[in-house]
C-alpha cells in the first residue's frame, strides 16, 4: 500500500508554454508499506493548479519497491 501526505507550503507562479500561471506547491511523502513492514519512501514536490483542477508537475526523489528509478520527473505537456 502507498500512502501519500503533503500539505500546501506555498502559492507561486509556474511558467508554462502559455504564460505564468498561480500554481500550490504540495509538499509531502510519500510511503510504502508491505505486509505491514516499511518498503520505502520519497519526497514529492506536486505543482497543482487550483483554477483548473490538474497537477502540471511533480517531482519525486527516493526509492519504493515498484518502481526502479530514485528520482521522477514529470510535466504536463497539453490540457485542452
């Protein structure tokens, strides 16, 4: 099971193909569990644009079993 919690830690703008854009940053981890015994965990740092309701980035450093890389990025490329 993953379990994710963050919070709001700030509000900022985050330029896109189209202009700036006020966007929350979300600050949290996010954590595996396994047979109840801890597997891993990581940082995620998720751009979230309330006036649209969509996440345009996230970026996560740290190790859980199911995925093989210690660092993902992500980026929104189209929302129509």
């Amino acid at each position: 099971m993953k379990r994710f919690q963050g919070l709001v830690a700030a509000m900022e703008d985050v330029q896109l193909l189209g202009g700036a854009v006020a966007a929350a940053r979300i600050e949290g981890t996010l954590t595996h569990h396994e047979d109840g015994q801890f597997r891993g965990g990581a940082r995620e740092t998720i751009r979230f644009l309330p006036k649209v309701g969509q996440v345009v980035r996230i970026l996560g450093e740290g190790s859980v079993p199911d995925e093989n890389l210690n660092r993902i990025a992500a980026e929104l490329v189209e929302y129509r």
